[in-house]
C-alpha cells in the first residue's frame, strides 16, 4: 500500500510542476513583452523556445530513461526539477543580461526591424532552452516510473499529461490572479522556484518507495502482421508525420481563438489568462478521459482517426457562437451586477462555450497517438518522439497562425482550415490501420468527410460589427435590450474597414457623423473625441518654445500627429505597433489632415516604449498617447522604466505628453500614475482636454510657461481652428483654463501612493478591476482638493493674469465648454473685479447665464454686448438661441446671420441658420442652408435628414430661391 501510495504521488507533483511551469512561462512572457514591446512576438518566441526545449527534452530523456529502473527515474526526475528551480532562482540576473546585451547590439548595428527581431529571438531562445529542456523530459521519465509497462503507457500518458496541464491551468489562474497582482514578477520565479524544489526533495526522498511494477519489460510488439522493416519505419515516419501537423493545428487554434476572443471578450490580462486556463483546462479533461476510456476498452488508431475528425467538427460548431457572444457577456455583467470575480467566471463560462469541447478532444489525442505508437517496448522513447513531433508541430503552428495565415486570410478561415486539416489527418490515419482498403473502410472515410463537410457548410461568415462591438468595454448600455433590440443597436453602425493584423484587429465604423477606430473591440480614436486628440498634439508644441524634433508614440485615427504637423518642426517620428493602424488612419483625412503625406513624418513600425529605449536619437517633444492601461500590455507605457527612458530621451528643456484619464480609474490608481510620472520628471503639470481625458506634462525647464511661445503658436489658423471649433478655446489666454494642477500640488496629490514598475506591475491588473466602474466624478472632487486656488506660473503675459480682465474672461469661456462651472464663476468674478462690464466679460458671463438657464440675465448681457461693437459671433449666436427658445424666429435669424457675416461657414452657425429657417418653414432657404453645411462639413446626419425630410414635404422637387413653399 506505502508503495501504491508514492505512485500515485507522481501525478501530484506532474500537477505541481505544471503549475510552476506555466508560472515561469508567464513571467517570461511578461519579461519578453518588455523586450520586444509587442505581444505577439514575445509569445511567439515563448512558445518556440518553451516547445522546441520540450521537444528535444523529451527525446533526449525518453531515450535514456528506457535503460533504467523505475527508482532511478524518480531519482532523476527531482534532480531535474531541482535544476529547474535552481535555474529560476537565476532568472532576474538573465533578464539583466539581455537588456544589456540587445542594447550594446543596437548601439553597435543600428539593426533593421527584422535583424533586431531575430536577435532578441535568439537571446530568449538560447535562454530558456536549459529549463525547458529539463521540463520536457520530465514525462516521459515520470511514465517511465508510472506504467506498468508499455501496454499501460496510453493510460499512463492519460493520467500524467491530464495532470500536467490541469497543473499548467492552475499555474495561469494562480499567476494572472492572484500572484502577479500581488508580489510581482520576482516573487512568481521564486515561487516556481519553491515548487521546483519541493518535487526535488518529495522524489530524492521517495524514489525507493517507488512500485517495481514498472520493472517487468514486455517484448516489443509488432507494428503490423507481414509488415516488412521498411514498411513499418516508413508508417512509423507517416505517423509522427501526422501528429506534428496535427500539434500545429491545435496551437492554429489557441492562436485564432484567442485572437477573436480578445476582441468579444475584451482584451485585460484577466480575460487572456481566462483563455489561456480554459484553453489548458479542456486539454487536461481530455487526456483524463481518455485514460479512464482507455482502462476499459482497447483503443487503436481508428479511435486516433474519429477524435481528429470529432476535433474538427466542434471547432467547426463553435465558430457560429462568436456572433452571439457580445450579447452574452452582456447578460454575464448585467448577472454580475459589476463584480469583478463574477465578470471573469463569465468570461471563462463563455470561453469555455467555444473552446472546450475541441480542447478536451485535443487533450485525448496525445494520450491516444502515444496508444497507438508502439514500436517498441521502450515507453520514455515512444513518448519523447511524440512529443518532439507534436512539439514541432506546435512551434510552426504558432509562428505561421500569427505571422502569415491570420493577416493573410484571416482569423475565422484559419479556424475553418483547421478544422479541414483535422479532417485529412484523421482520413489518413484511417486508412493506416493496416490491411487492404474495403468498402466498410472507404465507407467510413467518406462519412468522416461528410461530417466536417457538413460542419463546414454551416459556418456562417462573422458579423464584423457585431463581433467588434465593445461590449467588453462598455456592456452596461446594454444591459437593458433585448437581443433583437441588441442587435438592431449594433446595425446602427456601418463597417468601412477592417482588418486583422500581425498585433491586433483595427477596425473603423460610421454611427450617423462619427467615426470611430477600434483596436481590438475598443475604441481609440474617434471624430467625436476630435479635441482630445488634437490637444494632446497641440499643447506640448505650444509649451516648447522651439520645437523641432518630435516623437509620437500611438498613432490611431492620426489627429495627434495631424496636429503636431500644424507646428513648425523639422522632423516627426511617429511609431505605431500595428501595421494595419496607418490605412485605417487614411480615413480620418479631416482630422488629421493627411499628416501621413508630410514629408517630415517618418512612421517606425514598433513599441514607442522599446523605440525609445533602444535608439540614441533625443527629441524637444515627446508625446505618448496609449491605449487605456486596463488593455494588456498597454501599462508598459506607463511604467517607471518607461518615464526614465523618456526623460533622458529629452533635449534640454524638452517637454513630455502622457495622455491618461479619470473615467474607470480608481483614486489610488490615478495617484499611482501621477506619483510614478512626476518621480522621473523635475517638473511635472497636470491638464485636461475635456475632462475626465487628462494630459501629464513633464519637463527639465522651469516650472513657468511662456505665453510669448504661446500667443506665437495660436497665429497658425489651423492652431486656433482645432483649438476653438472643438474645444472652445478662442484665444491663447484660454489655454490656460485647460490647467488643472502645477508640480507642487502633483506632488502632494500623489504623496504616498504606490509605484508602477516593471517587476511590480500594480497598474496592469488594477486598473482592469474598475473598468465598469464611475469614478469621474470621484476622481474630479479629488483633483479639485488640490487644486485650491492655484493658476498656471505664465511669463511674458501683458498685463499677468491676476490684473487681465479679456484673459479671465477667454479662460472662463473655456471653462465653460468643459462643462467646469465653479471654476467659469471663480474666472468671471475675477474679470468682473478688475474691468466691470467689459464686452468679453459681458459675452462670456450671458454664455454662462444661459447655460445655466437664466436666460433674462442672459439676454440682457448678451445685447449689452452686441451694443458695443464688439462682440464676438459667440454674442450673436447665443442670443440668437435664446431668441429661438422664445419664439422669435425673425430676430433669431438676424443674430444668426449676423454670428456668419464675423465667421462664414462655422458649422454651428450654419446649422442655427438652418433650423431657423425651417422652424419658419422657409424650406427652400433652409434646404440651401442645410447643403452649405453638408459642403463645410462634407458629412452632417442632422442635415441629411432634414433635406430628406424637406424633399418629401415639396414633393421630391430641389427648390431654387429662396421663396416660402406651399
């Protein structure tokens, strides 16, 4: 019993050792992230590295294990995990060796993109080829000491490589949960380094307690009756043959599930290690069934054939859920009611939807090969040879899914092809079984082909809008709808493009006069977030007295880099990870003014973050625009490493940009962000667009702002364009009402709070925990303590601030349009001190009186204005709506057209002129109107409508004049 007993404790420390393996391999991938700034080559190169030491560790020790005892295997099996965890303990120096040798490489070659690529491939390879190659003999030694003999090795693989990988599940749940959020990436190697050690001493101490059951050796048993040695080698070689491909469709899925699922899903670190566990924990269901199948009936390679086959058909049934699983994980949150821990089982329950029923499949075709692969009665052997073939097998399907089939066909044609090359290995292996082909056989094949045929044939093409949706993002306006209103939602929106690149799918859509690109499902540029986007390119160009030199790190919809286009540098890098980013750009031609066609722009494929750290070149502007940080991989940008980098990236007096914002952020994680931010800056500032986007300026320079380079920059036209039609920012004064907090108060907003590093990546997995959070409002109240009564440090004002009536009055206008209306009130009652009754402070303050809904006050204010002669079309145009709410449509139009003679073609303009006009059912003027503002605008969905609408009341006609209609 004793000796039963420690048997069985093998499978309990493959389990283990899965765990620590995965654990490792998180942390590694984490670590290569950093390395090579995208996701996608560093699990790529994981992969490669992790499967191709399996492989050959698994051959290299199958072959000599089979000359042992079962007690030496157990010897040898905690030595090796000994050397694992020892290994581990030296991961953090091997981090730091490769740093420093891929800087010293690019410092030495200025290598292209793809040389460099190929280096860092290199270090990590040659890096985890030791403890992979230990981890890959690690099965075949422990089925070496677990069967009990080679009849029991499917059952026996069954077992160990089910616990393995449930271990491996467990290790991704435990790391992307619990471990990473709180110790970091240091105290993951260590704790897979304790693992290590712990099976160490468990299988030294217990080897001779070992069954010896494994010691009695049964003879070989013959590949086929009649079968010739060149025959057998060659059937042999078709097998192996057969389960290589057979690896490189099952890692074609994981890739193209876990491409899709990114986007449905969501794209944090949660929902990948939810794909990942229930990716590894279908693989380890089926194995286990397998063996328990395997206990109770003899199983051959027919039974290889039928599960290829039945691989095929539920990857195939599983590809029609995907349309339908963004109104299923709205259920999920709406079930939830915003838990966290609630939302990722939904996410796991959802995952699992699709991708367990082929996994567990998937997981039953190793055990099973191994059953079926008997050359020999040398077990660690004959599953080190398979296990290099499935391994290889897995490399080529990783590498080929994410680099060539994905951006070649596409996702869902992968998973079809798959499922297709399922089918032909299955077909194949039939017909290996031996014997002549008879009817009953050829009868068979052709029901395997009818089955996945048939599968085939019932895929649907994806609903592109639908599948890019957001909900992940955004579920909570949803919530409510049924599914047909659901999907009616959805339809509102028209797909102009998309694409699924080697990073990331990017799509773009229309909704009415908005476009909007997407990353993965989530939005990251639009033309309704026009002024962000601008002011993230404008203000640090307007901060820097001479920029010439520029860097953009984020490229989206372009408008940024349209932006700091409109300034006089001499040169703008700008570097995008996502190829397909740029055509998707070209849509947003208005805003960006087609930046990509300036000859001073260089667009780098890449990571800003690796750009920065590995090219000497040094920059007056530095602008980061990211993605949220709640996205994996995106909290990179916002690291310690990261701003030191930047920061001796910087001319003197150079300015940084870092966009960043307050909706779904907690407290402490905007205290976070500011306290890394400002530790690597002398001087750092807080700004806001249009709260809650939020904008950190840091800089070596004084902690004062020249107004002169100021004023200087807001005599380009396109400057006061961008500035005033999207964020109401009329004059170079108003610029300042944009400032939120100076260094001092930074500094005091973020005393105590955490530090966002490389090794402690606390912003990476918090933020993702209050995505559906509202924390605007928090965030604003919290902001506004500090703030006090603190300005913005301005040199070169004429006259300062606290004695400039037009300049309080500008920033309260501003102050205004970001909806501040405390600090609107605090402006004008400055203004009103210093200039009582000045026609700016006359304008701005009846603005405010009717957006405030005192519209008497408002009245009277704004005509007091126009009676000076000096109003602004602001005056005629306010007044005129007021005038409009009252029922005057004749006066209103007179202050409209008035607003148009001092602004010809502001859209705002034109479209209160047009509404007048047809509130007086002056159609024809109207429809006129209407089509000046589609011609300004080149797109208006309220303009359109009402000329559609005007069409059908004067019977389709197109009116000329300007006479009244019947």
């Amino acid at each position: 019993m004793a000796e039963a007993r420690w048997r069985w404790l093998l499978p309990g420390c493959l389990l283990v050792s899965g765990a620590s393996g995965l654990m490792y391999q998180v942390v590694w991938l984490r670590a290569l992230e950093l390395l090579f700034g995208t996701t996608t080559f560093a699990t790529a190169t994981v992969l490669s590295a992790y499967m191709a030491g399996l492989g050959l560790g698994a051959l290299w020790f199958g072959r000599r294990i089979d000359r042992s005892p079962p007690t030496d295997s157990v010897k040898l099996y905690g030595w090796m995990e000994g050397g694992i965890a020892l290994y581990a303990l030296l991961t953090p120096l091997l981090w730091w060796a490769m740093d420093i040798a891929d800087l010293r490489f690019h410092h030495a070659a200025d290598p292209s993109f793809l040389a460099a690529s190929l280096f860092k491939f290199t270090l990590a390879f040659l890096a985890l080829l030791l403890p992979t190659f230990l981890m890959g003999g690690t099965l075949p030694v422990v089925c070496q000491a677990f069967a009990r003999g080679p009849a029991d090795a499917g059952r026996a693989v069954g077992i160990l490589y089910g616990a393995n990988t449930l271990g491996a599940a467990l290790g991704v749940f435990l790391s992307g949960f619990i471990v990473l959020p709180a110790a970091g990436m240091r105290a993951v190697v260590f704790a897979a380094a304790a693992c290590g050690a712990f099976i160490c001493l468990i299988c030294v101490a217990g080897r001779r307690a070992v069954a010896t059951a494994g010691d009695v050796r049964e003879k070989p048993a013959p590949e086929s009756v009649g079968a010739s040695a060149p025959e057998a080698r060659s059937r042999t070689a078709t097998l192996l043959f057969l389960f290589s491909v057979s690896g490189a469709v099952a890692m074609l899925y994981e890739v193209a599930w876990t491409r899709v699922l990114a986007v449905v899903l969501g794209s944090t670190v949660f929902a990948f290690s939810a794909m990942l566990g229930t990716f590894l924990l279908g693989i380890a269901l089926g194995s286990w069934a397998f063996a328990f199948v395997a206990t109770r009936r003899r199983l051959g390679l027919g039974t290889f054939a039928w599960l290829q086959v039945a691989a095929g058909v539920l990857a195939l049934a599983g590809l029609n859920q995907f349309d339908d699983l963004p109104f299923r994980f709205v259920r999920f949150f709406a079930w939830s009611e915003g838990n966290p821990a609630a939302i990722d089982f939904g996410r796991v329950l959802l995952c699992a939807l699709v991708m367990l029923p082929p996994t567990a499949v998937l997981g039953a075709l190793f055990a099973c090969f191994i059953d079926v692969y008997r050359r020999s009665a040398a077990i660690g052997s004959r599953v080190g040879g398979a296990y290099l073939a499935n391994t290889a097998g897995n490399i080529a399907g990783a590498v080929l899914t994410g680099f060539v089939i994905i951006p070649w066909v596409g996702v869902q044609t992968a998973l079809v092809a798959g499922s297709l090359i399922n089918a032909l290995i299955g077909i194949v292996a039939w017909f290996l079984r031996g014997g002549r082909p008879t009817l009953r056989t050829i009868a068979a094949a052709f029901a395997m082909a009818a089955l996945v045929g048939a599968a085939a044939v019932r895929v649907n093409p994806w609903d592109k809008t639908m599948i890019t949706s957001g909900m992940a993002v955004d579920p909570a306006r949803a919530v409510e709808l049924t599914r047909e209103q659901f999907r009616a939602g959805v339809h509102e929106k028209t797909n102009l493009f998309y694409r699924e690149g080697t990073q990331a799918t990017v799509s773009v859509d229309r909704w009415q006069d908005d476009l909007f690109l997407s990353v993965n499902g989530k939005v990251d540029a639009s033309s309704g977030d026009a002024f962000t986007q601008l002011f993230i390119g404008h203000l640090p160009m307007l901060l820097h007295p001479a920029p010439a030199r520029v860097l953009v790190i984020g490229l989206g919809s372009g408008t940024s880099l349209g932006a700091v286009a409109c300034h006089p540098a001499e040169r703008i890098d700008c570097v995008e990870i996502e190829d397909a980013t740029a055509p998707a750009a070209r849509l947003f031609q208005r805003l960006n003014r087609g930046a990509l066609d300036d000859p001073r722009v260089r667009m780098h494929t890449g990571d800003g973050r690796n750009f920065l750290r590995l090219r000497p070149e040094r920059y007056d502007v530095i602008i980061s625009e990211p993605s949220n940080p709640w996205m994996a991989g995106v909290a990179n940008l916002f690291s310690r490493e990261h701003y030191r980098t930047a920061a001796s990236r910087l001319r003197p007096g150079g300015v940084f940009c870092q966009w960043l914002h307050a909706y779904s952020m907690s407290e402490d994680d905007l205290r976070m962000i500011v306290n890394t931010f400002s530790g690597e800056f002398r001087q750092a500032s807080l700004w806001t667009s249009l709260y809650p986007d939020l904008v950190l300026i840091g800089s070596d320079a004084p902690g004062s702002f020249d107004f002169t380079s100021i004023r200087r920059g807001f005599e380009d036209r396109r400057v006061r364009e961008d500035m005033a039609r999207h964020g109401g920012i009329r004059a170079p004064e108003a610029l300042f009402a944009t400032f939120l907090l100076g260094d001092a108060e930074l500094r005091q907003l973020a005393a105590g709070a955490r530090v966002h590093t490389d090794d402690h990546p606390h912003l990476e997995f918090s933020a993702p925990r209050n995505l559906y959070r509202d924390t605007a409002a928090a965030n604003l109240a919290l902001l506004r303590r500090h703030r006090g009564t603190s300005e913005a440090p301005i040199t070169g004002m004429v006259p300062p601030l606290a004695n400039n009536a037009v300049a309080s009055s500008e920033m309260a206008r501003a102050f205004i349009a970001r909806q501040m209306v405390p600090e609107a009130i605090a402006a004008l009652a400055r203004a009103g001190a210093i200039e009582p009754d000045h026609p700016r402070w006359l304008e701005v303050s009846g603005i405010l009186n009717a957006g405030l809904g005192k519209l008497d006050d408002a009245s009277r204010q704004l005509t007091a204005a126009r009676a000076t002669g000096a109003a602004t079309p602001e005056a005629h145009y306010y007044l005129g709506l007021i005038l409009r709410a009252r029922g005057d449509a004749a006066q209103a139009e007179r202050c409209f057209r008035a607003a148009l003679a001092q602004a010809d073609g502001e859209p705002a303009y034109l479209r209160a002129l047009a509404d007048c006009l047809f509130d007086q059912l002056r159609f024809n003027d109207a429809r006129a109107v209407y089509a000046r503002l589609i011609e300004v605008k080149e797109r208006d969905f309220h303009a359109s409508a009402r000329i559609a609408e005007i069409d059908a009341r004067i019977g389709g006609e197109s009116p000329r004049g300007t006479g009244t209609t019947r």
